[in-house]
C-alpha cells in the first residue's frame, strides 16, 4: 500500500463523507424523535395501517414490523439509511478508479513508481475508511436516538447490534460491485447515474420483491440479504443469502484487481 | 548501451491499429526525435513504454528490463510530459508538486523551487485557475523535479509561448549534457532538427526510417535553385532530379545522386545565380509522407 495514494484518496472524499455523515445522522436521529408520539398510541397508528393496501404495507415491509415498538421502529427507518449508504459506497466504488480516467489524472498517478496493484489497494482502503466513516457516524447516531427517545422502553440489544453490523457488510457490497462494473463497461463518464441506479434499482426491487410474493427476486437484492425487517423478526441474520452477498463482494473485488492489473489506461481522444 | 529497446512491438486496440511491428533502440545519452503525423502511433508507443497500455505481441525493455514486468522499478528513474496535461483541478500547484514527489525517496525541494523559478511557474494558485501553458509549465516541473535518467517527452511545446520554449529546450539541453537520455516525440520537424540527435519516423504505426539527423540530410536530397535567362523547367531533366518548380526565371529542385551529374549540367548553362542547401527535415519529411 502506497501512503501518500491512501491520504490523496481519502482527503479528496472528506467533503463527500460529511455530507452524506451528516445526512444519515439526520435521518437516523430525527427520525427516532418522531419515535414517543408513535409508541404512546399504538391502537391509532396499527388501525390506520391497516387501512393501506397490502401491497404497499409490504412495500415498507409494514406488514412485518411494528413500528411501535424500538425495533420495528428502528427496523424501519434504517430501510432510508440503507438506501443513502448504498449510494454513498455505489459512488464510491464506480468512481474509484473512473473519476481519475475520465479527469486524465490517471496517467499522472500511474507514471509514479507504484504497482497496480499497490494503487488499487490503497485507493480501496481509502474508500472503506471514508464509507466506514460514515457507518461510524450512522452507528453514532443510531445509540444517541435511542438513547434519547425510547423513553424507558425495551428492546432485544442482541438484535440492535445485528441490525448495525449487516450495515457495512450491506455497504461493502455496492462499493465492490461498483468497481468491477465500472472497469467491465468501456468507459463510466458520470458516476452518479450508475450508483443511483445500483442503489435505487436493488432498493426497488426489494420493495417489489414483498409486493409479489414468492418471487426470487430477493436473491440478487442487497436490502433483502439484510433486510431489516427479517433481522428483527427472526433475532438473526438470514444465514444463506449473507453468505449469497459476500460471496459476490468477494468475486468483484477479484475480477476488479485482475481486470485492474491488465487495464489500458485510456488515452485523451 | 541501450536505454530502450523497443523489438517488435504491435499494439491493437481491438480492432484498430496502434503500432505495428515497431523495433527501434534509444543510446544512453542521446536525444531521439519521434516523429510522425497525429494518429501515427507516436502517444501509443511512449504509453506502452510507461506500461499505461499493454503490448498485443512484441516486447520493449527499460534500462534493460521487460516493461510489462519491472514497470514499477523502471518508472523510478523515468519523467514523463505528456502531450496533454491533466492534474488534480482542486489543487494547488505546490501541493500537485509536493504530492508528485513524494512518490520518490529523494527529497527534491530545491529541485521544485529551481524548476518553477526558471519556468516562472507561480506555486500558490490553483490548477483549475491555470492557463493550458502555465499547466504545461506544472507538467515540466513535476516530470523533472525527481531527476529522472529517461526523459519522455510527448509533444512538449504544444501551449508554451516562443520565450518558453527556447527555455525549455536550454532546460532539456542541460539535462541531457548530465547524462539524460530523452525520447522526444513530435509533429513539429523545426524542434526536432534544432534538438534531436537520430530521429525515428512513424507513419501509420510502422516504422520508415531510422536515422542520424545529419545523414538523414546529407545523404539523401540537396535542394538545388538556379537562377538564369530563359531557364525552363526541361532543362533540368536529369536522373535523381524530382521537384522541379519554375518561377519568374528561377528554377529549384530536390537532387539525389552524383552531385557531380547536375554540376556538369550545370556548367554548360549560364547562370546568374546558383544555390545548393540542405533540405530541412520537413521537406524531407514531407517525401516519406508522399
């Protein structure tokens, strides 16, 4: 690993990283104040959920949360965190080594007496400690939520951890996918679309997944390998499709290093 | 001892041609010209040597090492100008420099600060706010702040004014009188001829001509013009004679040959006037690109 890759790389995410921090910590933590209004009437909030169509309570995974209690509640609302990490890490993983094709910057980079492999790796750990950063904060803001607004309620805290720690497990995954489809496609030119439609695509069809039933659409989603929903119900993570997921993690990290170490770095045309 | 050693090496992106089949050595110590029209293959074969893109077949050694396989101890000694320069656009030029360095184990503080005096290349604003010569100028400094043994040089002049340009090549002038070798690839022959010490020529990625600068115009054509009453051009019909241009009385023409055929020739006419030059590199130039 090259340190000065490492600190060029993470200090060039630092904007991108508070942003998004302070998003999910948003999210996360006012969220969780609207928690005490939720809970002190159960009866009202059960009846008018029951008033929707089934379709979109399972959409929302409704039909399986309770959302007047700490963790069905929790379970929730880390659906929307789940979708800004996956296109925070969707980011940076399309961009890790495109962005630096595309402003021509990689030619600089790669005339330095580094390996390829050094430069992918240092530019990778970079990335996990900028998303991981972000992980940190949402953790951060998960206890402090919590911590505020349960008002002496109680909650399986077993369960709470395996809802936090699926988190960069979840994230790991956009982060690696995207990498190895930006170096399969010729040429990403904006980043945004892509993780966009990595993250909202996978969300949707996780959503879609509940709406029609039995289809195995879970089986490509991220958001139902860790669906928060399942997490809470069972106490447990489903043990086949985490192990679907990081089987994938780790086969784009692979095909990303070897495709990495033989690309042709395009020049301006 | 070679420098570079470039044995046929043939670059194919898909299906489109890069180079083909191109073999060529670079001397320690010398300036070899590389020159070619654009798209002839010239960025191609600099981006191979760097191992940015991979050879299809053939091979090109380093300081006597596979480039494929020793890129990253190669580059150590190695700086590279490429034709068009990109740096990161939310830095500054100094910290661009300072990161670039500290690639390298040497400390080469008084390197940059010599380098940016002499190029006048101010060190506190940013990239973004820089003009396409004063991003050259970055690109000058960070290629030789390390002071690397092999110099790459991809059209280098492109975006600097006259008055840096002549700076410039006094700077690489210099570095060659310490030892450095340069791989100078151009379009423009004057720079070539004024710098360069063998040139190599590239024409649709293959290789035409491999040759010293100076027999490259003395062995091949003089430019001969003759000036005289009631010259034509079908007087000057002789073997090895091409060129032939008539205008007001003076005739100029490309000879190739026994200097001695046309001077008979000519020793038989009368003449007001008669010059024999050397052709310059793009007239010669122009020949292989008929």
């Amino acid at each position: 690993m090259s340190t000065t890759i490492y600190r060029h790389e993470f200090l060039s995410r630092l904007t991108s990283v508070i942003i998004w921090s302070v998003a999910v910590l948003a999210i996360v933590v006012l969220f969780f104040s609207l928690f005490p209004g939720f809970s002190a009437q159960t009866e009202v909030i059960n009846q008018m959920w029951a008033k929707f169509p089934p379709a979109l309570r399972a959409a929302f995974n409704m039909d399986k949360l309770d959302i007047t209690s700490v963790l069905g509640f929790y379970g929730f609302l880390l659906m929307f965190v789940q979708l800004c990490l996956a296109i925070q890490a969707g980011n940076y993983g399309f961009g890790l080594v495109s962005i630096e094709e595309n402003e021509m910057t990689a030619d600089f980079l790669l005339t330095k007496p580094v390996s390829r492999s050094q430069v992918l790796i240092s530019k990778l750990l970079a990335a996990l400690s900028s998303m991981f950063l972000t992980t940190l904060v949402a953790w951060a803001g998960t206890l402090i939520a919590i911590a505020l607004y349960i008002g002496g309620r109680t909650y399986d805290r077993s369960t709470l951890l395996l809802l936090m720690v699926s988190l960069p497990i979840f994230q790991l995954f956009f982060l690696s996918v995207g990498l190895a489809v930006s170096l399969i496609v010729k040429r990403v030119r904006s980043v945004t679309p892509y993780s966009l439609a990595l993250g909202f695509g996978t969300y949707v069809l996780a959503a879609f997944s509940g709406v029609l039933g039995e289809v195995k659409l879970e089986l490509i989603t991220p958001f139902k390998h860790f669906d928060p929903a399942y997490i809470v119900q069972h106490g447990a993570l489903d043990t086949p499709l985490v192990l679907l997921n990081v089987a994938v993690t780790l086969i784009a990290l692979a095909v990303s290093y070897w495709l990495y170490i033989r690309r042709d770095i395009p020049a301006v045309s | 001892m070679s420098v570079i050693e470039v044995s046929n090496l043939t670059k194919y992106y898909g299906k489109s041609r890069g180079i083909v089949d191109v073999s060529f050595d670079v001397k320690e110590g010398e300036i070899f010209g590389f020159i070619g029209p654009n798209g002839a293959g010239k960025s191609t074969t600099i981006r191979l040597l760097l191992s940015l893109i991979h050879p299809t077949s053939g091979s090109a050694k380093v300081f006597g090492k596979d480039v494929v396989t020793h890129g990253t101890e190669i580059r150590r000694d190695i700086g590279y100008l490429p034709s068009e320069v990109f740096y990161y656009e939310g830095m500054k030029v100094i910290d661009l420099l300072k990161y670039s360095a500290s690639f390298f184990p040497a400390d080469s503080t008084q390197r940059m600060r010599e380098l940016s005096d002499l190029m006048e290349l101010e060190m506190n604003r940013r990239i973004s706010d820089l003009s396409y010569g004063n991003k050259k100028k970055v690109g000058i400094v960070q290629g030789l702040l390390h002071s690397p043994k092999l110099l790459f040089l991809d059209e280098p002049t492109s975006g600097l004014d006259p008055l840096m340009q002549r700076k410039f090549f006094d700077l690489i002038r210099k570095e060659n009188a310490r030892g450095v070798t340069v791989f100078f690839s151009s379009h423009i022959l004057g720079e070539v001829q004024r710098l360069c010490n063998r040139v190599g020529i590239i024409r649709e990625g293959k290789i035409v001509e491999i040759s010293d600068i100076r027999s490259l115009q003395q062995n091949n054509y003089k430019k001969l013009r003759v000036t005289g009453e009631g010259l034509k051009a079908a007087d000057f019909k002789l073997a090895g004679v091409t060129n032939v241009q008539s205008d007001n009385g003076t005739t100029s023409f490309f000879f190739k040959g026994d200097i001695n055929a046309v001077l008979k020739k000519l020793s038989g006419m009368k003449l007001d006037d008669v010059s024999i030059e050397e052709p310059s590199l793009e007239e010669i130039f122009m020949h292989y690109y008929e």
